[in-house]
C-alpha cells in the first residue's frame, strides 16, 4: 500500500466507522458498569508500523493491552492499548470497590479477565461496524490480555505473523462516565494484512488508486 494515497476522504469513513462502533460499545460498557458510559472517538489516522510504539509513549513504556487476530475477508490483527494508569481506573470503575494495581506484577485474575472483556467488547463493536460498512466478513479470534512495555507487546503480538501491513489504522477513544465526569484515553490500533487495506477501501467505495 501506498502511504500517499490515504486521502482526506478515507479518514472521514474511517472516522465514521469509528464513531459507530464506539457508539456500540459505549452501550454495552454501560450494561456491563451499569452506569452511563459516553464514548468518543476524537481522531482517526492511518500511521506506520514504527509509530504505534511513539503514540502509547514509547517501546519501553509499560501500556495494558488487548490483542486479537482477524480472520475472514479480510484479515489482520487488532491491539487496545493504554496507559497503565488509565486501565487501573477503567478497571476501578468496573470493579466496584476494590483497588487496581497493574504496574506491580501481581495483578489479580479478576482485573485481567475484566480488561480481556473491555477489549472484547471494543473490538468486537469496531469489528460489526467495519463489517457493516464493509459487506466484509470479520471474525475476531480470542483476545490475549498482558501488561508489558508496548515494544514487547507488538513483538510478541505479530511474532507469529508471516506477513503483515505496514501501516495500521488508529482509533483514539476516549471513555467518560458521565456520573464522575472521569476521561479514559486509549488506543485501538488496526493492523490489515497487506492485501486486506486495499480490499478494505475497496468495500468502502473509496479504492485507494483512485
């Protein structure tokens, strides 16, 4: 894929997508918290591979991640990422009552398995409104939860990937409980297989040769 050919117009159906499934997801995050839950999506980008690392602050950075492979018409892989510190109060909101600690090593079972499934509820809302918009059928594999430095995550992550983009789509989102007025701010990175970007515009009336 040509970077230079990502215009203007891309990115606005990108965002649109991006806004759609964040919607999704701010709907069952609110079932789930059993509270209000906006989300926005403030920007949507496409990057190169080497700047997923700059953007979470860093390869040596310790984030909170979700990982997840795509398989279907158009496959790839997906990671969530964010700050420790803002996954520890996402997670305190959920966990009512109990106190997060992710940057110590001994993070409980409980805090884990409730960021997996913030992931799975992200991924799979961006994923059903890409498919939506696409035609396209996009399957997400079980999600792998860790705490690491962000360049230990992305190695791990693509370690078994032949052959992937080199780019990725970027989806900030940002998480509010509207109750506390509390902002989480994270990063939801799309990373096609090298075929599959073209085949993605191309699904979206926006072929990337033209």
């Amino acid at each position: 894929m040509d970077f230079l050919k990502i215009q203007p117009i891309h990115l606005d159906v990108l965002r649109e997508i991006g806004n759609i499934g964040a919607g999704h997801a701010a709907t069952a995050l609110s079932t789930m918290l059993n509270k209000a839950v906006d989300m926005k999506v403030p920007s949507v980008n496409v990057i190169s591979f080497e700047e997923i690392s700059e953007m979470v602050g860093g390869a040596e950075n310790v984030v909170a991640s979700v990982f997840l492979r795509i398989v279907g018409d158009a496959p790839g892989c997906m990671f969530f990422m964010l700050p420790v510190e803002q996954a520890e109060q996402l997670l305190e909101d959920l966990l009512v009552g109990q106190t997060v600690n992710l940057s110590s090593g001994d993070e409980s079972d409980i805090a884990l398995s409730a960021l997996q499934e913030v992931g799975n509820i992200l991924s799979g809302s961006y994923l059903t409104s890409f498919s939506d918009f696409t035609g396209l059928n996009l399957q997400p594999s079980v999600p792998a939860t860790s705490i690491d430095m962000a360049g230990a995550i992305l190695s791990f992550g693509l370690f078994e990937i032949s052959a992937v983009s080199d780019y990725a789509i970027v989806i900030d989102t940002a998480f509010t409980d509207i109750e506390r007025q509390d902002e989480v701010k994270g990063h939801f990175f799309l990373l096609p297989d090298p075929l599959s970007f073209s085949k993605i515009f191309h699904a979206l009336g926006v072929p990337l040769d033209e």
